[in-house]
C-alpha cells in the first residue's frame, strides 16, 4: 500500500511540473486602443555616461550642459558626467564626439551657430558638417538682443537706425568673431537696411563685449537674454542696460517687458530673429533605441518644475526642440551663415552642403 501511494505521489508530482512548464498560447485578441505592441526597450543605460562639452568649464555651455547631465542622472537613474575638451576652436572636442561609440555612453554638447561655423570658416579646414552628428535635443535657446548703457542717448532701437541710417557710424559691441550669433545679427541688420554703419566689435568674449559697452568703447552691445537678464531693468547696479529689442517671436519670461522686435514696427527687421542655442549631440551611429531612451528623459526634464525652476534662475530660456524639428533649425542656421558669407569674409562652397 505504501508503495502505491508513493508510485501515486511521485506521479502527480511530474504531471504537476509538466503543467508549470508548459507555454500559455498567444492570444489571438487584437490589441486594446492605446494599447502599446512594441518589443520592451533596451536595457540601457546599465552604467555611467559622459558628456562633451568642446569648452572651458564655467562658460554658459558648461552651465548648460551640466544642467542637462543633472536631469538625465535623475530620470536615467545612473551617473553623467560632464568632460571639458578643450582646443582647435572647440573642434577637439566636436572630434571626440564623432569618434565615439554608438552605444550612447558618450555624448556631447554643441552650439549654434558656432558649430556651423567652425566647419563654413575655410581656415579651421573642418571636412564634417552637422549632418555627421546625431542631433538629439536643442535645449537652451538664448535670444539675442541690443542694449545700451542707462544713460545712452539712443532710447530706442529706432533711434539707433536712425543714426547709423544717417551715416553715423556705431560700434556694436558683440561676444565672438566673425560667424558668432552676435556677429551674424549686426550684420543682417546692416544688409537689410542697407547700409554698413554698424560695426561689429568683435570682441573675443561676452566679458570682453560687456566691458566696452560699459566702459564707453562702444555705443551698444549685442548679445543674449542671458548676459543682462538680472539688470535689464533699472536695478542701481553698475551694469544695469537698456533693452532696445529681443529677436525673437516670442515674449521672454527672463525679460518680460523688454519690446520684441516684431512689436516695433520696423519694417525691415520683422521676423529677424537672432539666438545662441545649444544642445544634446552625440555619435553618427548611435544606436535608435538608446537615442529613444534618451529623448524620453529629455521630455520629462522639461515638464519638471524643478527643471525649468533651475533654468531660470541660470538664465537659460529652455526651448527643446527634437529630431527633424532639431535638424531644421540647424539647417536654418547654416543658410544663414552661407548667405552671409560674403560679408564675413569666407569662401564657402554652397554646393557642398546642398545650398
């Protein structure tokens, strides 16, 4: 008897694994609306990741970029750490980034427009354009300005033209070289009005360009929201401006009542926007599941308050833009650049970038 129990045991025992074993069929419902069919994603990222930034620590790309390594840390759950490479006119670094694996645990920072003129410029022999980079995210758009000195006899940006239209020739001082966004908007102006009495002061950096405007080398400044967004407004610092324009379609929460420059009707200057952007790049081959991880985080920065509470207070107006969206602005700023080669000084075959 003893023996049949055991037989009988043992045997319910296999019949009962054998049911554990076996595979459920595939359901042959279709799917609920809204109901997702796609494969799970990667398991990425299973370690720490670096980013790029081809500048000096401390400048606004620096900023920039370890505000975003912040936020990604905290919706990727892993380390990212922020690389200053410096040298070649910020193309070490761009090279290093090219030259990285696509498995996303390099990426890096870039500006616009200086990117695009590091590679139009013929002297900095660049062979690469944007289009060999994966542009994940724009993320901190910073639009351009004008501004003078509180006691400027130039009250608005009117008065400005007027004087230049009338042959007086006025130094802009403006935060980079030729091809710089400070650069490139004085000379737009100057083209649309016809006229070559602004002259872009070409100073080597925004401190550099805040200094002549304030110590009177120069009769007005361009620059970003960014440089003045603390003392646009009569403060009684030393370094309190006024705003002449924003060119920029859209009111800046940094400069609330500064005029934007479509509000002021001047007819030649409508729709002239002007801006320093920078954003998220990374490798040619980065592989698309990872780049889709990544832009989810991206998404879910921006929509947090503690983010864009961050941003603020840095001076960073954050403007994301994503993929093709990302692609055309950069192809925009590139058209411009070529258009005003000329100007600046450059010999750019237009052809070579389908222009």
């Amino acid at each position: 008897m003893k023996k049949l129990v055991a037989i009988l045991l043992s045997l319910a025992m296999v019949l009962s694994l054998a049911a554990c074993g076996s595979k459920t069929p595939a359901s042959t419902e279709a799917p609920k609306p809204g109901e997702s069919t796609a494969a799970p994603q990667a398991a990425w990222p299973k370690g720490n990741i670096d980013i790029i930034v081809p500048f000096k620590a401390g400048g606004a790309m620096d900023l920039s970029a370890r505000l975003t390594a912040d936020y990604l840390k905290k919706y990727l759950n892993v380390e990212v750490t922020v690389q200053n490479v410096e040298g070649g006119a910020n193309w070490v670094g761009y090279n290093q980034i090219l030259a990285a694996k696509g498995d996303g645990y390099t990426l890096g920072f870039a500006n616009y427009p200086g990117q695009v003129g590091g590679y139009l410029d013929p002297s900095k022999k660049n062979t690469v354009s944007y289009r060999d980079f994966t542009n994940i995210a724009d993320i901190v758009h910073d639009p351009g300005i004008i501004v003078v000195r509180e006691d400027s006899p130039y009250k608005t940006l009117q008065d400005l033209l007027d004087a230049a239209k009338g042959g007086k020739k006025l130094t802009i001082s403006t935060g980079g070289g030729p091809g710089s966004d400070d650069d490139v908007l004085i000379r737009q102006i100057n083209s649309r009005l016809k006229i070559d009495t602004l002259i872009p002061g070409g100073n080597e950096n925004d401190g550099e360009a805040k200094n002549a405007l304030l110590n009177k080398e120069a009769d007005a400044q361009a620059c970003n929201v960014s440089n003045y967004f603390k003392t646009y407004e009569s403060t009684g610092q030393t370094d309190s401006v006024r705003v002449l324009a924003i060119f920029d379609a859209n009111k800046q929460v940094l400069m609330p009542n500064a005029p934007l420059i479509d509000d002021l009707n001047i007819a030649e200057l409508k729709g002239l926007y002007s801006s320093s952007d920078r954003g998220l790049v990374a490798c040619k081959a980065l592989d698309p599941a990872v780049l889709q991880i990544i832009v989810d985080a991206l998404k879910k920065a921006q929509a947090d308050p503690d983010f864009q509470k961050d941003a603020a207070e840095k001076g960073m107006g954050i403007n994301m833009l994503f993929g093709d969206d990302f692609n055309k602005f950069i192809d925009g700023v590139e058209s411009t650049l070529i258009e005003l080669a000329p100007q600046i000084g450059w010999d750019v075959d237009a052809s070579k970038y389908g222009k």
